[in-house]
C-alpha cells in the first residue's frame, strides 16, 4: 500500500445507461450509541448499498477498472456471501457477465440472491479457500471471445481504492459540519479489504490522529493472531457464526501496514460471537435495520463499553461506525443466531 496516495479518479458511467454501481451512503449520528458513549457516534452506512454491503466499492471499481483497461467481459468471482452479490451486481449494472464459485455449504437461498442478478453460481469445496481455487482455475481457461478477469474478495488495489471511497465521503461531510477529526473509526475485519481501504482513505484526508480499531470474532480472528504473533499466522478452522470474517489467514499487504502502523494507529480487538449478535440485535431494534454478525464485531465494541475495545482514545473527537452490511441476514436467520448464540 503506497505512502503517496492519490484521489480515486472517478469513472465513467456504467455500460447501456444503467443506475451507478454503487451509492454515497449515508452517514448519520446514532442517538443510541452516542448516549452509551458518551460521545458522538456516527454511523456510516454501507448496509443501505443496493448489493447490501460496503464491497461493492471495491468491487465495482476494480470491475470497471478492468472493463477499460484491459477489455474485459467476464468476471469471476469466489464468494460464499457479499463479495460475491456485489460482483453479480456490478456485472449487471456494468453490462458484462459473471460467474461465482460459492462453497457447498452456502445456503440456497444466497445463491438464488446471486441469480437474481444473473450471476452463474457454481458450488464447490467445503471452504471459501476451496472455492477461490476452482474460481482461479476457472478463470486461467481458455475462451472463445471472451476475455475473464479475477474478482478477489479482499486482496487488490483497485479493490482498497474503491473501499476508500467511503472515508473521501466522511471527509467531505465532516468538512461541510465543521466536524473535526474523528478519533476513531471502528470497522470488522476479516481478510483486510475494508481496513486496506480505510487506512488508505484516512491517509488521504491527513487523519494522523484517528485510530482505526479492527474487530474480530473469536474463531475467526486471523489479524488479532497474526498480530499477537507478529507474522501471519493460518488459522485450522473458522469456529466464528461470523462466517463473512471467516479467511483463514490475512493479506499478508495488509498485516504489515497494521504492524508497521502500530497499535496507537490500528489496534487489533476481538469479541465473542454472543457480543456481536447481541449487538446485531440491539441495532436492528434501534436503528431498523438488519445487519450480519460479521458487522455486528464493530458494533460491539460501542454498545458494550464493558469489553474495552475502544480504550486509549485520544481527544474528543468522533467516533465513526463502518456498518459494513449483510446481504444475506433476514429475520429468521437473526433470531436463529440470537437463538444459538444466547443459549
């Protein structure tokens, strides 16, 4: 990740006149938190982009990358979940084709979601990591008239370019407020992606004093590992309910930016899985909206002071929630995992 950061360049429009990729999404004091912290809350909301999560920045933007650069006309793409809908959506809104390879164990009722789309879905292997091969096969074929690019769910620099997106908006709207600097932006990690664009966007708006706290759940916590470990460790099994956290191991880009950063600028926490449902819960209650457990780690850390996860802060500034999404979260799956998590 370069030091020297320029502006993302904006793209031209999508192919055949269609709706943009991706949306400014809003971002919005929340009452609640802020009453629990004591502090003002904002809350950016990437839950409300049309794929249903924050990825469609990046992903979007590194498919019309693509699309100009270097001509190409079929993305594919390895994704049990959010990576996978924002890349079967920006195809679509980008006029190209896509197909997604999804492990065995995604639930029908996502891969009709990636249909809908009109995304090819192929299911293979127990494991994302087992998928991204096929997908990575898939793509090395040989085709007649069509040119494939590769959609990585986390790793890629137009992929963090199109995730920094998000803090240029922060700026712009903390600018018009006279707001100043936020002392922290909290967020959920899994492979790195939204924290790779994060540190970038924050680097680009001067923000040396905010610190950026990445959160896990505990059985899906390769960056706190790695991190405790100091080099980047493969974690046996994602245990995590938190299965849009579940890499197995970080971008290797993105463990040394945090390492070398240090943990004044990027503090590495987890929580449990019951945290981040609870907090799930709590925010559709008080927010109207459904979030997954993957963003419900970054929640967490606000509804729940008792864990600790924000200490240290300095100033007064701020604190900024990326509410990264959940495409696949509805109702009866939240209160099954409130269920199973509470028990």
């Amino acid at each position: 990740m370069s030091n020297d950061i320029a502006r993302v360049t904006p793209l031209a429009p999508p192919a055949r006149g269609r709706a943009a990729t991706h949306i400014r999404a809003p971002s919005t004091r929340s009452p609640t938190l802020s009453r629990v912290l004591s502090r003002d809350v904002i809350l950016k909301l990437e839950c409300l982009q049309p794929s249903g999560s924050f990825k469609l920045r990046g992903v979007s933007y590194a498919m019309a990358r693509a699309i100009s650069r270097d001509g190409v006309t079929s993305f594919v793409s390895s994704s049990g979940g959010n990576a996978g809908l924002a890349c079967a959506y920006a195809a679509e809104a980008l006029g190209v084709s896509a197909e997604v390879f999804v492990p065995l164990t995604t639930p029908e009722r996502t891969r009709e979601m990636l249909r809908a789309f009109g995304a090819s879905v192929v299911a293979t292997g127990e494991k994302w990591i087992d998928a991204h091969e096929k997908a990575t096969e898939r793509c090395a074929e040989a085709s007649d008239g069509e040119k494939r690019a590769l959609i990585h769910p986390f790793e890629g620099e137009d992929l963090w370019l199109g995730h920094s997106t998000m803090i240029d908006e922060l700026a712009e709207d903390f600018a018009k407020d006279n707001v100043g600097e936020p002392a922290a932006i909290v967020l959920s990690v899994g492979g790195g992606g939204l924290l790779a664009g994060v540190l970038l966007g924050v680097e680009r708006a001067g923000w040396m004093k905010t610190r950026v706290v990445a959160v896990e759940t505990i059985g899906a916590a390769c960056l706190y590992e790695s991190v405790r470990a100091r080099t980047v460790v493969t974690l046996k099994e994602i245990t995590s309910v938190a299965k849009s956290l579940g890499a197995s191991s970080p971008s290797r880009v993105v463990f040394d930016k945090v390492m070398a950063l240090g943990d004044a600028r990027v503090a590495s926490r987890v929580c449990e899985d019951a945290d981040a449902v609870r907090a799930c819960v709590r925010f559709a209650d008080d927010h109207r909206l459904l979030v997954e457990p993957a963003c419900g780690a970054a929640l967490a850390a606000c509804y729940f002071p008792e864990l600790r996860l924000l200490e240290g802060l300095e100033g007064d500034g701020p604190i900024v929630v990326i509410v990264c999404g959940g495409a696949v979260v509805d109702r009866k799956s939240l209160d099954e995992l409130e269920r199973r998590a509470l028990a």
